[in-house]
C-alpha cells in the first residue's frame, strides 16, 4: 500500500513540475520556420534544418535564407525564392552572365543543366560556378566573388506560373548543401 502511495506522489510530483515549467516551442513551430509558400500558398516546399530564415533584401524576394558556411569559407550562402515573368530561357541567360570564368571561356559551356518533375511540375536546375558577379542592390556596380556556385531552380507551373529558388555562395558550402537543396526542390508540394 506505500508503494502505491510513492508512485502517486511521484506521479502528482511529475505533473506539478511540468506544470510551472516555462513553455518550449514545440517542433511543429519549428518546422513551420522552415515552410516556403509560393503562388499564393498553393506551392510548397520545405527549407532544410541548417538553413536560417531571413528578412528578404529586396521587395520582389518572398524568401530568404542563409546558408552555413563551411569550414575555411568566410560568408554563408544566400538562398532567394520569389515569382517573377520573364520565361524560363531568358532568366537561364541572365544567370549566365553573373557568372565570369577565370580562364575567359564561356559560362554557358561551362553549366550544367537539367529538368526533372516534382509533384507533376516541371522543374529546371542550372549549376553554374566561377567569379560571380554580386550586385548587393540591383543597380549597384557587381563586387566579384571568386570561386563560387550557384545552383538555381525554376519550377514551371502551367497553373501557378514560375517560381525562382536561387542557392549561391562560396564554392564548398554550396557543394556541401546541394544534396539538401535538390532534396528540398525534388519533395516540392501542390496544395
């Protein structure tokens, strides 16, 4: 019968000291730092852990992230989500040119590209690395960033129209992401 005295006193213990403990957030608030709603909420995609949100630069960004930086690298990576027009191609070869290659030859010979579908939309991907050329306000002289990638994504929606996703930085810690990053675009969802 002590026993059973212990227990419940363990138990009223337990539950007092959970009661006057301060709250935690818990993991769905977590996760929903990590959502990314594009066309109005009916495209989602899910940032991956590591990433930090940030507060867009821009107007025309939704969404902006911070990418750690790996070991030996002095700056994060920057990943930019937004809609835009423009078409698919003629955003492709703009990419192009914020690139330069240090030996002078051709960016565009040098990318890498693909397409593939993700939740019934057609997705783009375009690998491009060397000197990127980095405007920090659109109309400011470019600052050169040697040794560096990015990896950027168009989804091409016929319903939802195009979305953006843009992931750049230092060479390695844009290697070091880039499985999360094709992960994060290949598991995109339609609400």
């Amino acid at each position: 019968m002590n026993i059973h005295f212990q227990r419940a006193g363990s138990v009223i213990l337990t539950l007092t000291i959970l009661a006057i403990l301060p709250a935690t957030p818990a993991a769905a608030d977590d996760k929903a730092e990590l959502k990314i709603e594009m066309a109005g909420g009916r495209l989602l995609l899910t940032a991956p852990e590591a990433w930090q949100r940030k507060e867009p630069k821009f107007g025309i960004i939704q969404h902006e992230f911070a990418v750690p930086a790996s070991a030996g690298d002095g700056q994060d990576g920057r990943v930019t989500i937004m809609g835009a027009l423009g078409g698919v191609e003629a955003n492709i070869e703009r990419w192009y040119g914020q690139f330069v290659q240090p030996d002078g030859s051709s960016t565009r010979e040098k990318a890498k590209q693909e397409t593939f579908e993700a939740a019934g939309q057609k997705v783009h991907l375009v690998d491009l690395s060397g000197t990127y050329l980095d405007r920090p306000r659109p109309a400011a002289p470019a600052v050169e960033r040697e040794n560096y990638r990015m990896l950027a994504g168009i989804i091409e929606s016929q319903k939802y129209g195009l979305q953006f996703i843009k992931f750049y930085g230092p060479r390695q810690t844009v290697s070091d992401h880039e499985e999360a990053f094709g992960r994060m675009l290949k598991q995109l969802k339609v609400q």
